[in-house]
C-alpha cells in the first residue's frame, strides 16, 4: 500500500522509470535534468494522444526541485491536458518518486509542459476536436 507524503497526484499515470546510477551525480542524487527529461517524454506521450500526431515541446513553464530523487527511486510521472488551444494545449505536469523498497510516495517537481502539434512537414496544425 502505497503512502503519499504530500497529498496526491493529479492527473494521470503516463511514465515510470527507475533511477539507476548513470542518472546520479557523486552523492547519489539524480540530475535534475534527467527528471526533466522523463517529464518532457511524458508531456509528448500525453499530447500525442491528444493531437492525434506529432507534437513538440515549446515552453515549460517555472520548475523547481521540492525533493531530491535517489538511485534506485521509482520516478512516476503524471500529466493532465489543462487547455487547448487551436494548435498548442498545456499540460500540468507531476513527478512524483516512490522511495527505494518502502511505501512512501513524494512529490518531486511539478510543471507546465506547452505543446504544439505539427503536421507533416513540421508547421503547427489545429489541434482536433475531443
């Protein structure tokens, strides 16, 4: 039975990962960076469905680290589309660590995550209709 240490997550389940020790500076913190990272795969993942096709990153919106993430965490991420415009939709983004062998769920940062949907060539195109 998992506990949350800071209420609970919104949005939905879209990306786990394990933080191994290629992800961790010295003193077995994991780079910022690479949570970043899985929070931008997870954005395109969410979006994607949502677009029907290809997306891109164009913003993210402040960040700021309220936990640290340790080798051996798991890193789930959650995401929410928020709003919708013609070609862009934003989504609230929330990266959340389940402790190495305990039952205790932190959150790590959370985001805006911007995207836009392309067509084929690379041009924004309208976002459909849900």
């Amino acid at each position: 039975m998992v506990k949350y240490a800071d209420g609970r997550p919104a949005g939905e389940l879209t990306l786990r990962t394990l933080a191994m020790p290629s992800d961790a500076n010295a003193a077995g913190d994991i780079f910022g960076g690479w949570v970043m990272a899985q929070m931008d795969l997870a954005c395109g993942i969410r979006a994607a469905e949502r677009a029907r096709g290809r997306v891109v990153t164009a913003a993210v919106k402040e960040m700021s680290f309220a936990k640290p993430m340790k080798i051996g965490d798991t890193l789930c991420i959650y995401t929410h589309v928020t709003k919708v415009g013609r070609t862009s939709m934003t989504l609230k983004v929330e990266a959340w660590a389940q402790r190495y062998l305990q039952e205790l769920m932190e959150k790590v940062t959370d985001a805006d995550f911007i995207m836009v949907a392309l067509d084929g060539e690379g041009r924004p195109t309208p976002v459909p209709a849900e």
